[in-house]
C-alpha cells in the first residue's frame, strides 16, 4: 500500500512489492498469483480499516462533522485516487471498488439519516444520500485538489459547509419538515 501511495500503482510491480517486504519474488506470486489478487488484498485490507471508521461516525456526537473529517484525509483521498485509476483497466478491481463504495455510501447515508431524523429536518427536501454524496464528494475533490497543491477557495468553502452541517445539525425552521 506504501509504494501505490508514494509512487502510483504502477510502481506497485511483484519486484517491487518483494524488496519493500524483504522476501522474495517468487513468495509474491506465491500468495498472489496476479497482481490483481495482490490489489485486492491490499484493497480489502485498507477497506475493513475504512468501514470500521465510517461504522464509528454512526456512534461520533457530531456525525456530519466525522464524516467531513474521514473523507478530508489526504491518505484516504492519495489511495482512491489510485485505486480508481487502477480500477478503470483492470475490471476485477472495479468489481471490489464498486462493493467496497457502495457500503461505504450505505454508512454515510445511515449516519446522515440518523443526524436529519433526530433535528426533524424533511428527508424529502434534504435527501440523506445526497447529503451524504455533497459531503463526501467536496471533502475528497477538496483533498484531490489539495494534492497537486491547488487550495484557491478551500477556506470559503470549508468555513461554507461548516455553515451548512451547523444548519443541518441544528436546524432552523427553514430546514425542519
């Protein structure tokens, strides 16, 4: 996972994977016979650690927040992007993105549901999965941008969503059914 982080998956060949792990090749392809079954691994792997972070923000007192924070991580956002790259030549990995995201969408969803429900806010004029897809999408675009260095506006628009999550977490009449 180090070497997709640092250097791109591309770099992430069974030499390479051996050296960092101190073994040899042929071990590598002795527990992953393609690289795709190392991939993933190495995606189910990071994924557990993931979702039992995203099941935590059900539990967090300020759910909204934690799931601004989880996407926020540049780690998290170095990776997807990889993975995502990775996952549009080789379909296996597709395959394994696609569960893994759509259970990833299904917590965010959850812990946005709980949050609107419990402050009344209409769940028709303020979709739980479009709540949680605008705070996780701006979150990871924010983190993408950060990566190549791009930061115009990001203040604006953190200190914006804050608003909206103040707003959503403890509503005004204007977002109550």
């Amino acid at each position: 996972m180090q070497i997709m982080h640092d250097e791109g998956y591309a770099a992430a060949t069974s030499r390479r994977v051996a050296a960092k792990a101190g073994v040899k090749q042929a071990l590598v392809y002795y527990y992953f016979p393609t690289m795709d079954d190392l991939f993933i691994e190495v995606l189910r792997a990071g994924a557990e650690v993931a979702l039992e972070q995203m099941r935590a923000v059900l539990l967090d007192d300020d759910p909204l927040r934690a799931l601004w924070r989880i996407n926020s991580d540049p780690r998290q956002t170095v990776l997807s992007t990889e993975f995502m790259a990775l996952a549009n030549h080789r379909k296996a990995i597709g395959a394994e993105l696609k569960a893994y995201s759509e259970r990833v969408r299904d917590i965010e969803t959850a812990a946005v549901t709980l949050v609107l429900r419990a402050n009344g806010v209409d769940l028709n004029d303020y979709p739980p999965v479009v709540i949680s897809m605008i705070v996780a999408q701006i979150a990871r675009s924010v983190g993408n941008e950060n990566a190549v260095g791009v930061t115009q506006g990001h203040d604006e628009l953190r200190a914006f969503i804050d608003r909206q999550i103040d707003l959503l977490s403890r509503p005004s009449e204007v977002v109550r059914d």
